[in-house]
C-alpha cells in the first residue's frame, strides 16, 4: 500500500517536473529577442515612453472591442467611480487639466478613461498586460520612465504587487518633487497606513480619507514627494 502510494508519489511529482520544464520552454520561446521599434510610420506614436510596444499591429479589430468593453454598464460605472475620486484631487489641489498623471497596474484602463473625462490630458497607464490605447505594457517594479516625469502617479493595486516595497519606489521615483503619490487600498486603519507610508520612502503623508471606489470601501492615502534634501 506504501509502496503504491510512494509510487503515485513519484510519478507526480516528474509530471510536475515535466510539466514545468514545458511552460519554462514556453516561456523562453515565448520572450521576443528583439524590440522593434513601433511599427507606425505616421508620427502618430502613442506610447513613445515605452521600448516594447507591438499594440499598433491590431488596431481595427481592437477599436471596435473596446467601444464593446467601453459602453457596458460596468465599465462606465467604474469610470464615474473614479472620475468622482479624481475630482476630490482637484479639490485638494493636487490635480490639474495640465498635470501629468501616471496609473500604475491600470488594468483596463477605468481611471486613466476617468482622467481624461475631468479634463486632465496628459495621463499614462500602464500594466503588465497592456490594453491600448489607454494602457502601455510595463513592468511596475521597473517603470520606463525618467525620474520626475509626473506630477502624480495613483495606483488602486499597491497590496497586489509582487514587491510593494519596489513597486513604491517606482512611483516616488517617477514623480517629481513637491508631487504627490496616490494610493487605494482595502479600507485599513491606521496601523496598515502607517506601513503603507513606509513604503515611500521620500514622501510624507498628506492625507488620510476612507472613500467607496467602484463600490469598494477603500482608503485612500496621499502622500507628497518632498523636496531633495
Ligand atoms: C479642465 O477641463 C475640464 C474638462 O475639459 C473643463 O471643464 C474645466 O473647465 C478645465 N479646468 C480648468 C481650470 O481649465
Ligand atoms: C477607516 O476605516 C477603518 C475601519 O474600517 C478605521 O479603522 C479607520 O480609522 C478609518 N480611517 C479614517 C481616516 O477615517
């Protein structure tokens, strides 16, 4: 009986082994060699920030699959969410038309479609998995962006990240001084806040609110980029 169980045992874990090589295979297959450079000739670059960008390839196809996704009731509700939450920035002072935002893990794109609706009109977003045209492909952990190059950065996704302690930095790293970082989180209190802000190494805490985004009780830290001492 052991015997048989220890063989079932082993024979599972070589599938396992076999199975994970495939995928590693897959995987490495999978990773292009090269980047071109975006194939649209028409000085029409929508993501010249981002090195790795084949997203012009499907563009008919893709127009008419996001007015599909865009006009259900579920995505404009979650835009209005976050258009609402954005507008309380403005209120704040921290946003303006002509700030530069950046959306970290932006997923489909709801908060950069938000933005753009109260009259902010250079937003960025990006995720791993890109969704064009209203988010880039990249790597939050890895921004391919230039120190300073936004007035704020927001993301709804920091306790979702692999690394938060990296994924933080980034954000810092890209907004400039005085600018602000913006978070979402789980409604917490002030403990998990306080961990939070720890994160942001070179920012100090500016304001602490529980708020409803897209029908979750969040809370929503920001926090200021201080000034290089
Ligand atoms: C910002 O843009 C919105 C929408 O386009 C507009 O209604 C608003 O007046 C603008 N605000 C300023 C201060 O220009
Ligand atoms: C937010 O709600 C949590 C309870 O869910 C509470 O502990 C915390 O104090 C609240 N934070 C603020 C800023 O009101």
């Amino acid at each position: 009986m052991e015997r048989q169980i220890q063989r079932f045992l082993n024979k599972l874990s070589f599938a396992s082994i076999t199975i994970a090589t495939f995928t590693l295979l897959f995987l490495l297959l999978r990773t292009p060699q090269t980047c071109l450079p975006p194939a649209s000739s028409s000085g029409h670059l929508r993501f010249p920030k981002s090195t790795c960008d084949s997203s012009a390839r499907h563009y008919f196809p893709l127009e008419k699959k996001n007015q599909r996704l865009w006009s259900t009731r579920t995505f404009q509700s979650q835009v209005s969410s976050y258009s609402a939450f954005f507008r309380s920035l403005q209120s704040l002072g921290l946003l303006r038309n002509h700030s530069r935002v950046l959306c970290v893990s932006a997923g489909a794109g709801h908060e950069v479609m938000a933005l753009t609706e109260i009259g902010v009109s250079d937003v960025t977003g990006v995720e791993l998995v890109d969704s064009p045209p209203l988010v880039s492909r990249a790597d939050p952990h890895n921004l391919p962006f230039f120190d300073d190059a936004f007035d704020l950065s927001f993301s709804a996704h920091l306790a979702e990240a692999l690394f938060p302690g990296l994924f933080a930095a980034e954000m810092e790293r890209t907004v400039r001084r005085g600018g602000a970082c913006v978070v979402a989180v789980e409604e917490c209190g002030d403990e998990e806040v306080k961990d939070i802000v720890m994160l942001f190494k070179n920012s100090k805490l500016l304001s602490v609110q529980n708020v409803t985004l897209i029908g979750l009780r969040m809370t929503r830290i920001v926090m200021k980029v201080k000034s290089a001492s």
